[in-house]
C-alpha cells in the first residue's frame, strides 16, 4: 500500500495535478516567451459540436502571431483556433479552415473577444469590445471533433503539443467560456459566465510550466 501511494505522488508530481476553481476576479499571466507555459482546459461535456460560442479577454503587447485559444483533436488540428496574426488581425480556424477578421488597434487596452459558429449555416460572428466586427462563412455543415485538447498560451501543431515559442502568448488571459451553441452576442453581459463547456467560475485545468494565477488587472 505504501509502494502505492508512493507511487502515485510522484504520478502527481510529474504529470502536473488537475485543479477546479471558481477563477472569477483572476487572470492566467504567462510571463516570458516559451515553448513550454500553458494551461490546458478540461471541458465540462465532451461531444462533437455543431456550434460554439466563445469568449475571452486578453492583454499582450506582442506585435508577432500568436495563439488565443487552441482546440485539437486527435485527427484534426486547428480543429478550433483562435490566433492573433498581427496587431488588429484575427483569424478563426475551423476544421483547420480559416477566416480573418481586421479591427483597429487599441494599445495598451485588452481585447475582450466573442466569437461564434454555426454549422448549419456556416456563419462566423466576431465581436470586439461588445461591438460587432462582421460575419463571414466557414466550414457549412461540419461538425467539431470530440474528446479534444484545450490549450491556453500555445498553438498546438499535433494533439497537445509540438509547441513553438515563437507562437506563443506572452501576457495575461482571463474570463474564458466555451458554449455549445451560439449565444446571442449583443446579450453576451447576461450569459457570460455561463458557458456549458468551458465556464469561468467553475473551471477545470491545469497549468504546465511558468504560468502564474494573479488577480485580473481589468474588469
């Protein structure tokens, strides 16, 4: 029995430990460039999804590409990628198909971002700052793999890993939901901590690397 317990404290030391917490008021800060800080998410429902909406804030003063949001499956990268190209140039992948969304930048002020998909239709809806930016058509009548690898901070180039610190997020994430269904945008302020699959006040996950857990410097 000792042997065992032994056993699975170093699984837990090595493996990293899952943690469920209520994160409202906190922000994920990821430090310096690397190709090893992230947060992988664990969705309270896993099943395939013919829609989505999600939602984040973000502060970063990297001007190169980098990762928001990184969702993979094991037979589909891309599967759901939220991906900053440049200052003010934002791109959603879907099926590892892409649309491009441009806003004008605002420096030194943080992006709150909404973002959802409907299958049937094929529409893409991207708000900025509660404002909407447009709607494109992307991937019509596919359907978003289950059992999938969320990760914050990295942008995944197979299922949960081969990492490039040149993608990586350098800067502080915080107020991350995931719906599996598309919620109206323009009432996001009654929903927003309320997504079914990712919710903020109530998030499973775990952190690898030099990420640090510190109270949100914006609202």
């Amino acid at each position: 029995m000792q042997k065992l317990v032994v056993g699975a404290l170093l699984l837990s030391v090595f493996s990293g430990c899952v943690s469920e917490s209520d994160m409202r008021g906190k922000a994920f800060l990821f430090p310096q460039e690397s190709a090893t800080a992230y947060v992988s998410l664990i969705p309270q429902v896993k099943k395939p999804l013919q829609n989505f909406t999600l939602c984040l804030k973000a502060f970063s003063d990297l001007t190169r590409s980098y990762s928001l949001f990184s969702y993979n499956t094991r037979t589909q990268d891309n599967e759901v990628l939220l991906f900053v190209n440049k200052v003010g140039e934002y791109s959603l992948y879907v099926g590892n198909k892409i649309v491009t969304f441009k806003v004008p930048p605002k420096p030194y002020d943080p992006a709150h971002i909404c973002v959802s998909w409907e299958s049937a239709s094929g529409i893409v809806e991207f708000w900025m700052d509660d404002k909407p930016v447009g709607r494109k058509g992307l991937r019509k009548g596919y359907t978003v793999g289950a059992e999938a690898k969320i990760i914050l901070g990295q942008e995944q180039d197979s299922f949960g890993g081969r990492f490039d610190a040149r993608q990586s997020f350098v800067g502080e994430i915080w107020d991350v939901s995931l719906w599996d269904h598309v919620v109206p945008l323009k009432e996001m302020h009654d929903w927003y901590y309320s997504g079914n699959l990712i919710n903020w006040q109530n998030l499973i996950y775990k952190e690898n690397g030099y990420v640090v857990t510190k109270t949100k410097l914006w609202v």
